[in-house]
C-alpha cells in the first residue's frame, strides 16, 4: 500500500520527532523467564558466529495513524531496520520487512496510546503470525521511547504473542531504542533488573566479583543465578537514563565494591551516544531464543538481497524548473534491485517537513493537491529501497520553483454542496455522496501515487459508489461540475 502526506498531519507528528521521549517501558521478566536463561549455560560456552548460520528473522511494520492520518517520516522506518541490521550483524541475527506497512486508523484511545492496555489490544487485533510484530506510535503522552515482550508473555498466543511499541520520537536515526526493545523481545534482560531496587540484596542483587573462589568473608561470584544472568555484562545499578560522560553516584555491593555499570552495551539505561554493542552472552541467549520460545520466527533462506542498488536518475522535473503549484509531475529512472522508492517533497533542505513522503513502486507520481506555494522553492529527492535491504542512500537533490496553479479552484466540500461519508470504512461498504445543488458530477477516486482507481457520473441528492475490490489504504474522491472542484480524504480498513 501507498500513502500520501499531508502537511498538516506531518507539522503535527514532527513536533515529536526531536524530543526524548523517555526510556523503556519493559519490565524485568518473572521468574520463569530467568530460569530459562539460567538453563543456557552460557558461562560455559564460547560465542563464534563465524561457525554458525546467520539467522533470518521476518519482520511486520505497522503504523498507527493520528487524528491527522500520519505516523512518522517512511525513511524512518528504513534507516531504523538498515541500523538495526548493522548493530544485531556481529550476533548473526538479520531482520528483513515483510510489505507492505500495516496502516492502523486512528481510533481515540488508541493514538496516543493511554497506556499498556491500549497497545495490548492493538496487538491482540493486529498482529500477524510468524513474524516480529513491531508497532510505530506517539508513545510521548505515557512518557516512553519503547517496549517489549519477553518470549511467552504479552498479548496473543502461539506464534502471534507479543510485539515490540516503538515510540515515533525515538524511531529516529542514531537511536538505540530499537535494538534495545528487540534485545528485550529475544529475551535480554536490563543488566541492572533484580539489582537496581537493592543493590545489597542477599539474593537478587548481583556481586561485582567474577571470582568463584572469594576468601570469607567475601560473598563469591554470583553473576549467572542473580541479577540478569549474564556473567559478561558487569553489575548495573541505574535504572534511568544516564550519560556516560558525567561521573554517577557512587554504589556498592555487598563485599563493599564499587559498581561500575557497562555504559557500551545496548540494553544498559545510557545515553544513545554511549551504547554500541551486545555482550557475546546476550548475543548467545538472543540466538538460543530462536529454538526456545520464538523457533516459529527463525527462517534460513530467503529471497537474494541485491544491495548494490545504482543511483537513481531524477528526470522530472529538472533542476531550476517551474512548475505549476497543484500539478507536479515527479519522474525518475528504475534501479535494479530496488522494488520500492521514497519520494520526498519539502521546502526544508533538511527534509524535515516533507509536503510529500510516499513509498512507490512506480517510478512516477502525480502530485495534483494545492498545497504548495507559488514563487516557493521547493527540494524533492528519491530513495531506493528494498523489503529485504534498507540501507540504500538518497539520491542527489533537485529543486524546482512553484508557479501558478493550473485550472479550477479548490472548494471544500461544503462550498461545493457535497457531503461525503463515512471517511473510515471497510472495502465492503458503500461510500455515500450527497449533492445538494442540481447538475451532473464527474467523480474519479485517486490512489495516494495520484492514480485514477475509478471514476464515474453522480447527480443531484444522495447516492452510493461501491468499493469492492479496494486495497487497506488512504484514498482520494475528487468531484468536478463546472470547472470547480473538491477533494475528500477517506479510509479504507
């Protein structure tokens, strides 16, 4: 499916983009799940993913629409999965999208989610067998950048259970989070759960020593049966976001040592700047989690990933070109490899307020809304993409110069004398037109890439069009009766 920006919507989605939302929303797993990662063993084992298979893993994204139809920037989306691939590689573990992005409407409640409950529900609804079932959201009012579920917990059941929430202003570039909540969803603890709330516990809290034979009355290492299992990653005591710049407070444990949290590792609570890297035992327990609770995700072989994606050729329009403001012709050549393209329109050299962020099949797009400005120069620029390969760069960046609109003005529904209904329906229901002033309408309905799906003759007074057949999507009806002109945005479920 294809979805088309709008400007509003996206002014009101990116106001979250440059904030930290928070930390992670995931708690320490039960008893049970420690057990399991207890019966590993890994404190005898030698991690060597040279030796082993890399591990493919499926992956589903879904978006959770706002009250504006919009989630977050598509280029987001696969720089996230293009970073999560680099930073899982020295583990074995690959993640590759399943197409197309799963578009969830806005329901209030749902988006913002109002809590855990919420996004329990969404998951229970939507989530797809086999796969990760990740899920893009404004987590901002709960206070979170993400979370997870441990292996056999969360919503749903056999191979449907669980998922990861990821906040839209944390799915940025150069953000951890993902890799964090995925490590938490292979079944990686916080290293500092079971030792944060008291790091003198008797039991719980785990000992900075490493050695199994301490002289009394120094207490032995205790690494692999308290706090998250692991003996390679040291003790850890914060449990709130933290700067590995900035000295901590100083805390110890029962023989009287300093604790000295591992500010490196990825599912520590430090600063995105500070973390770069799982321990061999996390990497281990992540990939014993594909025979062990998530043995349903695990795939070997799949389709041939041509990363050697050419550049794309931008045709239309050139460089310094002016065109008309509500009809903008995009053209660029095809590139072998790729079977989607990002197309981003902005004024901002930055991109970072697209009027046009839509994935493509097609190597056209129609742009024939009013929203650009005459005499605006504007920037427009083309990524390759693949389902199975992210990591392709932009191409270079054109600019054009808005001119004039071309034809009829832009009435809104009202002005126009039409009521359309509902905007959010299955392709099973009826779309109904009312037209209040006499006289023949021509309809057409528009795809988000400004394709023409139907069109047809409405008259005076109530009546229907028929959607079967229509894909989950955004649509556009356009009505014309005497060189004027409305659009009504509506859904498809």
């Amino acid at each position: 499916m294809r979805r088309f920006l709008t400007l509003l919507g996206l002014i009101t989605s990116l106001s979250t983009f440059a904030q930290n939302q928070g930390g992670c929303g995931t708690a320490a797993p039960d008893s049970a799940h420690f057990a399991f990662l207890e019966s590993l063993g890994l404190n005898n084992l030698a991690f060597n993913p040279e030796n082993d298979t890399v591990i493919r893993v499926p992956m589903k994204a879904h978006f959770l629409l706002n009250s504006s139809n919009y989630c977050m920037p598509f280029s987001y989306l696969m720089t996230a999965v293009c970073e999560l691939n680099r930073k899982y590689e020295p583990s074995g573990i690959f993640f590759y999208l399943i197409p197309e992005i799963n578009y969830i409407p806005f329901q209030t409640g749902n988006n913002p989610l109002g809590g855990y409950s919420d996004g329990s529900r969404v998951m229970s609804q939507y989530n797809l067998d086999s796969v990760v079932n990740v899920y893009f959201s404004d987590l901002a009012p709960i206070g979170l950048c993400g979370y997870a579920f441990y292996p056999n917990s969360g919503p749903g059941s056999g191979a449907r259970r669980g998922g990861i929430m990821m906040g839209t202003g944390c799915s940025g570039p150069s953000n951890t989070t993902f890799a964090h909540e995925m490590g938490h969803y292979l079944s990686l603890p916080h290293p500092f759960d079971r030792t944060a709330s008291n790091p003198l516990h008797p039991t719980n809290a785990e000992l900075v020593t490493r050695s199994a034979n301490e002289p009394a009355p120094r207490r032995s290492r205790n690494c692999a049966t308290a706090g998250d299992r692991f003996c390679d990653t040291p003790s850890d005591y914060i449990d709130d976001r933290w700067n590995c710049n900035v000295p901590q407070v100083v805390t110890v444990d029962l023989n009287g040592d300093t604790i000295r949290p591992d500010a490196t590792l990825y599912m520590s609570y430090s600063n995105d700047v500070c973390a770069n890297r799982f321990s061999p035992q996390q990497m281990m327990a992540m990939r014993a989690t594909f025979n062990s609770g998530r043995s349903y995700l695990r795939r070997t072989t799949i389709p041939a990933i041509d990363s050697n994606f050419n550049r794309v050729s931008q045709i239309s329009p050139a460089e310094g070109d002016t065109i008309p403001a509500n009809f903008a012709y995009f053209q660029w050549n095809a590139v072998q490899g790729a079977d989607r393209y990002i197309l981003e329109v902005s004024r901002s050299p930055m991109f970072n307020l697209p009027l046009v962020d839509t994935i493509l099949q097609d190597t056209t797009f129609l742009y024939n809304l009013n929203r650009m400005l005459p005499g605006v120069t504007y920037r427009w620029r083309v990524r390759p993409i693949n389902w199975r390969y992210t990591c392709s760069g932009t191409d270079t960046i054109r600019t054009f110069r808005a001119g004039m609109p071309l034809g009829a003005s832009i009435l809104s529904p009202e002005d126009f004398g039409a009521s359309v209904y509902p905007t959010v329906l299955s392709n099973n229901e009826l779309l109904n037109v009312n037209l209040s002033e006499e006289g023949q309408v021509f309809y057409r309905i528009l795809a988000t890439d400004g394709k023409v799906v139907t069109s047809g003759n409405l008259n005076q007074g109530p009546q229907t069009v028929g959607l079967a057949g229509f894909r989950s999507g955004v649509y556009l009806i356009q009505l014309e009766r005497n060189g004027s002109l409305t659009r009504q945005k509506f859904i498809v479920r």
